[in-house]
C-alpha cells in the first residue's frame, strides 16, 4: 500500500513537471463529460477479464458512441498536432485509454517519447 502511494505521488511530481510543456489542460475533462452515464454503460459484461468488469473497456465501447479512429481523425485534424488518432506507429491499434482517461488525469501516450504539445480532453 505504501508502496503505491509513494509511486503515485513520484508519478504525480513528473506528470507536474512535464505539464508546463507537453500537457495543456482542456476546458473540460473527459470524466465530466460522462459524470451522469452509468458504470455498466463502459464497463460492460463483454469487456469483463476473468469476470470483472472494472478494467479500462476495448475501444469498440468507445468508438461505439464517438465512431471510429478514421471517423475521429477527421474531427480532430488541424486541431493538436499531430494529429493524435492518426498515428503513423501504430495506426488505429493504439488503444484509446492509452491517452484518455475516465477516473485519473488524461495523457498523451506520443509523449513518452515526444513533446507534443497534445492538449488533452
Ligand atoms: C454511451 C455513449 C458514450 C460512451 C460509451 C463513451 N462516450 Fe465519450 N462522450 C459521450 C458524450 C455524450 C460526450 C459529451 C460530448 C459529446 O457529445 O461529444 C462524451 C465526451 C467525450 C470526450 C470529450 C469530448 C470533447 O469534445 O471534449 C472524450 C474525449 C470522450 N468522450 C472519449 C471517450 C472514450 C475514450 C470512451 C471510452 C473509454 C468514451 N468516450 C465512451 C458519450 C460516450
Ligand atoms: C495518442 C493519444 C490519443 C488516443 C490514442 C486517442 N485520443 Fe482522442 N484525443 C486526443 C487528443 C490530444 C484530443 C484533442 C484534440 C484536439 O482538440 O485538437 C482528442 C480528442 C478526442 C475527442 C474530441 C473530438 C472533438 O470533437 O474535438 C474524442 C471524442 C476522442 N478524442 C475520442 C477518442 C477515442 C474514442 C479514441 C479511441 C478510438 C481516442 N480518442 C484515442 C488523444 C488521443
Ligand atoms: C466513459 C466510460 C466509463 C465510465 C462511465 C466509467 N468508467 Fe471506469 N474506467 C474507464 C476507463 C477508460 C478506465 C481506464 C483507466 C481510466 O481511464 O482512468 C476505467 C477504469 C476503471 C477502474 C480500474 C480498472 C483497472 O484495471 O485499472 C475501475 C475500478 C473503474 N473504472 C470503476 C468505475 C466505476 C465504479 C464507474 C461508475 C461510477 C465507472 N468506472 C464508470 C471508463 C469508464
Ligand atoms: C516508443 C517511442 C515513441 C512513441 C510512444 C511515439 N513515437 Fe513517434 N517517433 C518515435 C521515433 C524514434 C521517431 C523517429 C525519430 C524522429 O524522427 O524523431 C518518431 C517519429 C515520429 C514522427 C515523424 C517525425 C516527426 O517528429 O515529425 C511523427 C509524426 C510521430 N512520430 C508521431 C507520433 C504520434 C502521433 C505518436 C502517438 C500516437 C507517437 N509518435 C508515439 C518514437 C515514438
């Protein structure tokens, strides 16, 4: 326990650090946008791994609602660059919870490695 706690509070200093210039935040978070929708509505009976349902939920319960990587790429473009559902890497196999998130703060996964500056719903 006290281990975890530690991490996440080390995680949280260099998220710190790295907002300044690779993390801008957006108006409004994704979490807000689905405060009012039930847990079950992403945490679905089919997305459950060895009957838990609470695991981050496959991208087709996403793209369900907000379409596909494609359909998303052309809302998106011109907007944070590059354009982050257009990925040259990894194509449409990166999953959406790797940037988005409902219950911590998001994160541009391009950012591991680059300094994009991703501004984050
Ligand atoms: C039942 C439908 C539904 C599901 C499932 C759902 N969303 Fe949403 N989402 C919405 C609605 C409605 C909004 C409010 C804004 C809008 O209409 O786009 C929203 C908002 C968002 C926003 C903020 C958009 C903005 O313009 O700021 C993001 C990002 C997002 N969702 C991503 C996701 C991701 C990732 C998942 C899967 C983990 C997901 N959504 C699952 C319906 C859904
Ligand atoms: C590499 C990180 C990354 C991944 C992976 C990713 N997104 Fe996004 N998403 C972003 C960023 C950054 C924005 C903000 C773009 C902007 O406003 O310019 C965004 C914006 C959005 C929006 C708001 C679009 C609008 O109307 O402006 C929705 C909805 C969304 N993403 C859903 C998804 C879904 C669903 C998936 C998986 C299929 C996904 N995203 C995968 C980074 C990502
Ligand atoms: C819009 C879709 C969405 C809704 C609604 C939602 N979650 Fe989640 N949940 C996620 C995503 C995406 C993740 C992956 C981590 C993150 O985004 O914070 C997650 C992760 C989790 C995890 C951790 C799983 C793990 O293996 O790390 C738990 C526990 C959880 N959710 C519980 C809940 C509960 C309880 C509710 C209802 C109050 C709820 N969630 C509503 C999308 C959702
Ligand atoms: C594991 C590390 C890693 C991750 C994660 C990563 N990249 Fe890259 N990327 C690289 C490397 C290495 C290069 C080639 C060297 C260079 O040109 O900087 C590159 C090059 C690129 C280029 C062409 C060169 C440039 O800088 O313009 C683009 C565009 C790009 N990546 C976009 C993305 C996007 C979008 C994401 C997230 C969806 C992403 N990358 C995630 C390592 C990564």
């Amino acid at each position: 326990m006290m281990k975890k706690q530690m991490l996440a509070a080390m995680s949280a200093a260099v998220l710190g650090a790295f907002a300044l210039n690779a993390w801008a935040a957006p108006a409004v978070p994704m979490g807000a946008h689905h405060a009012k929708m039930k847990c079950e509505t992403c945490h679905t009976k089919d997305n459950a791994v060895k009957g838990n349902a609470f695991v981050p939920p496959s991208d087709k319960t996403c793209e369900g609602c907000h379409g596909s990587y494609a359909a998303l790429a052309k809302k998106t473009a011109g907007g944070s660059e590059p354009n982050p559902h257009y990925s040259a890497h990894y194509g449409e196999s990166l999953s959406c919870s790797a940037c988005h998130r409902q219950h911590e703060k998001p994160q541009s996964y391009c950012n591991n490695c680059h300094d994009f500056r991703h501004k984050m719903p």
